[in-house]
C-alpha cells in the first residue's frame, strides 16, 4: 500500500485491500486512501477534478452542497455504495410537502459513469473529513490499468 488510510474509524471507510491503484474495503467497495503527508490515491485525485466538472453546479463545491441540492459529501457517508449509483445512474425525484428536489439520471453521460468510482471515492473522503477543501496537493500516479480502463469506457 502506499499509504495508511487516516482518521475514519468506520470499517466501511478503511482500506482492506489495493489492487492497480485502487483501494476498497471489506465489501469490495472502492474507498479512498490518503497518506500520512496527505498524498491521496489517483481515484480521490481524479474524483475532485470529476465532481467539478459536472456535480459542482448543483452541489456546490467540495461535495459541501447548496441551496439548490444537497451537500453530496454526506450522501457519500449516509448513502450506502449501490444506493449511491442508483440515484447517479437513474436520478431521483423528491415531491412534497417540505421538499420538492429532483436529481437527473447520469446514466448516458460518460463523463460521469466513466469516473463514478472516483466522484464516490472523492466525496467519501470529503465527507470523512480526512480530505480539506482544495484541490488535493499531492498524488499517487494513475495505474496502467487505470489509464486503460478510462480509456477503453471513454472510447
């Protein structure tokens, strides 16, 4: 590994196992992994850039949420991984008395399907509060499966 996971003491945040550059828990979930110099694994990395370049707008930056959609940092953590990629995926419609929210299906846009790990492993991270607001400073670099993975989805 090329860090210690910090901070979230929940097991279904600690990193059980790597494998090509990417960490996931227990139950085979990808999970984030920053270092002890704060270094973060390429998915976390990658993530932040992906959340700004299509969640933003609505979420507000950093996952922190706005008045128009929720903080998506707290969905990360409230949210279990499948119920995340469901409403990513599908959308969500909210109607009633005291809310009234719909969150559009992602579904056909490759720009978020492709990298949907990384905007998850990104916000978990944001909303374990153990990756500050900013663009992440340090980086592990991407994998060669990585790479060919992002290439042969965007293909």
């Amino acid at each position: 590994m090329a860090g210690f996971p910090i901070a979230a003491s929940a097991d279904n945040l600690a990193v059980s196992y790597t494998e090509d550059g990417r960490y996931f828990t227990d139950d085979d979930i990808p999970t984030f992994n920053v270092a002890e110099d704060g270094t973060v694994d390429w998915l976390t990395f990658n993530g932040f850039r992906r959340y700004h370049a299509e969640c933003h707008v609505c979420h507000g930056p950093e996952g922190e949420g706005s008045t128009y959609a929720p903080a998506l940092k707290a969905s990360a953590i409230d949210m279990d991984y499948y119920e995340f990629v469901d409403v990513v995926v599908n959308g969500r419609k909210r109607v009633g008395a005291s809310e009234n929210s719909v969150m559009p299906g992602f579904g056909d846009n490759r720009n978020v399907m492709c990298y949907l790990d990384d905007i998850y492993v990104y916000l978990k991270a944001r909303g374990a509060e153990v990756v500050p607001r900013g663009r992440p400073a340090k980086k592990e670099a991407k994998s060669d499966v990585i790479r060919e993975d992002e290439d042969a989805c965007m293909g």
